[in-house]
C-alpha cells in the first residue's frame, strides 16, 4: 500500500469548488432513467449519454474532481474510439469504479439487507487498476423502518454491524490494491421516520463503520466518507428546515468521523436537485469542521440534463448546458457560495 499514493488522490477527490459524479448506474438502473424519457436501454444510448456529460468541458474542467464509473461504462470508448478514462483524465478527474454487486436479503434479519461483491473482489480490484480506476465505491443500505412494517425496529444492530463490516473488508482490500475506498453507508431517505430517528440511526452506523475500518488496518487518510444527509423521510409529516438539516449533519459527523479523513462527499440519496444542492451549501456557511465537505451526486447532477437530453442528438448542447448549470450550482454550494438568486439567474 502506498499510504502517500492514496492520501494524494484522496485530497484532490475533494478538491474545493469540485465533486465527484456518480455515473455508476448499473444497466437497470439507467434503464429506469431512459424509461422516464422515452428512450431505449442499449449499449449505444448508454454510451451516447455518457459521452455527452464527459465531454461537458465547463463542468468537467471545472467542477468534478473524479467519476464513479460502472463495470460497462470504464470498458467502453467513445463514439471515435477515445477510452472514456481517457476523456476522465483530459479534465482533469479521476476515474473510479463501483465494485459492489448490488444487496440481497440479510439471514435472520427481516427487513434489512447485506451488499453482495467481496467475493473475488482483489482479482477484480488488480483489473480495475490495470483499466485505469484510481478510487472505488461500495454502498450499504441501511433502511429505517415504519413501526407497522415489521414485528422488530429497523436496523438492528446486527444489520448496520454486517454492512460495515463488510464496509471494512472491502476498504481494506481497495488499499491493498492502491485504490482509494469510498464508504458509502446509506440511510435510506423514503420512508417515515422523523429527523431525529436518522440523526440516531446515521450517528449508530458511522459509529459502527469507523470502529470497523479501525479493526481492518484502514488508512483513514487515504478513505473518502459518501454518508445521507441527516434527513425525515419523505413520508414524514414534519419536515426539518435546512438549518437543521445542516447542524444535525455536521454535529453527528463531529460525533462520529475521525479528522484523519481528507473528505466527506455526499450522497444526494433522491433529494431534487437544488434540495440537494441548499443543503451542502448550507453545512459550508456554518463552516467550523475538519474536513472538506462536498458532493459525490448522480441524479441531482445528472436529472435535469437527462430531461434536456431526451435521448436524441439535436439537444446535445441543451443537456450540456443543464449538466454545466448543476455543477456549478454544486461546485459553488462546496464552498458555501451558492444562492437561490445565482441558481435562478445562471439557469435563465
């Protein structure tokens, strides 16, 4: 492991003014995108709206600093034949790659879920190295319970410990192969629970996740946290201001996350787009952390240029247009710059 390697590339993951794009959908996933826009899921629309966002050179450039990619798309060139970690690399960013394989019932725990993808992960870690990954990603579910949905509350402390557990091994298993780890325990945010429900379960799972990653040898240095939000679920009737959105979030990062780590890169985790983009800037005009705090988005970078895009090539210019106005809107929300009036007028 090359502890100094990893930091490096850790550090510029969270570059201020940057963020990280996460263009890792697996195929039914983007194929639920294109479904919204009446356009077919196949490997040339794939490829085409992939190219499109990549050759976004204001955006690109300029406000993202690495691109989550999925096991297709870091395989897959451009319509000239130029490799897609090629164009990555051109502005600038760094590519990565998704490597866990989806989640599945966890045993004995109804209601909670287990990531699949430790299996063979070093073989496929040393190939993503070789095709050019410099960063990895591994999502845990973690979803809170509505009190009628189950005989038991919603996660167990067994389920958040099997998640981060395996949060741990695959870290561990990322620095070995030279590859920075992002963790990514997610809380989901449809359900009922209150802003005080999410702020215990997100304060329980880091808890758990940097006791693991302590107990696995991992460099904390060289790892990036992509935690939720401190939000109520969706269907929650009491909705928390921004303002609390913002101080619970960084009083449980506080609570929870070593200032060994370079970097906290959100998940937007099925906020709008300018929900998502308020709340980052928000925590970065309290200020007062160690860490760089900034976003590591899919849909909210990507839904408004899907809609301009609407799979055909004459709206090129208009989704790249859309893609370069949400990164900036993001890119100035990571240094505490953003406002509703500048999001209004640069979108007009």
């Amino acid at each position: 492991m090359d502890l100094a390697a990893l930091h490096d590339i850790a550090v510029r993951m969270v570059e201020p003014g940057k963020g990280i794009l996460a263009a890792d959908e697996s195929t039914g996933t983007i194929g639920k995108r294109f479904a919204s826009i009446n356009t077919e899921n196949n490997e040339t629309n794939r490829r085409d709206w992939r190219e499109m966002l990549f050759r976004t050179e204001t955006a690109m450039n300029d406000h993202i600093s690495g691109v989550i990619l999925y096991d297709e798309t870091i395989r897959q060139s451009a319509k000239d034949g130029t490799p897609f970690r090629k164009l990555i690399e051109d502005a600038g960013a760094i590519p990565g790659i998704k490597v866990d394989m989806g989640i599945t019932p966890l045993a004995g725990r109804p209601g909670e879920t287990i990531t699949q993808g430790l299996d063979g992960l070093r073989e496929r870690l040393a190939e993503y190295y070789e095709l050019g990954a410099r960063f990895a990603k591994w999502r845990a579910v973690i979803e809170i319970s509505h009190p009628d949905q189950y005989v038991g509350m919603t996660p167990s402390r067994g389920g958040i410990k099997a998640n981060t557990h395996a949060l741990g091994r695959y870290a561990a298993l990322c620095q070995e192969a030279n590859i920075v780890p992002i963790v990514e325990p997610e809380i989901l945010m449809g359900g009922y629970h209150s802003v005080e429900r999410c702020h215990e379960v997100t304060e329980k799972t880091l808890n758990s996740l940097f006791t693991e990653l302590y107990e696995q040898g991992v460099a904390l240095e060289g790892t990036i946290l992509k935690p939720n939000m401190v939000v109520a679920g969706k269907k929650c009737k009491d909705q928390p201001s921004r303002e609390e959105i913002a101080e619970r979030t960084i009083k449980v990062l506080k609570d929870t996350v070593p200032s060994a780590v370079p970097g906290v890169a959100f998940l937007s985790g099925g906020q709008e787009n300018e929900e998502a983009t308020r709340n980052l800037d928000m925590m970065n005009k309290i200020g007062g952390f160690p860490w760089k705090l900034t976003y590591s988005y899919g849909r909210a970078l990507q839904q408004s240029a899907l809609f301009a895009w609407q799979g055909k090539a004459e709206n090129y210019d208009a989704a790249q247009l859309a893609f370069n106005h949400r990164a900036k809107m993001n890119g100035l929300a990571s240094l505490g710059e953003w406002s509703a009036d500048i999001d209004a007028e640069v979108d007009a």
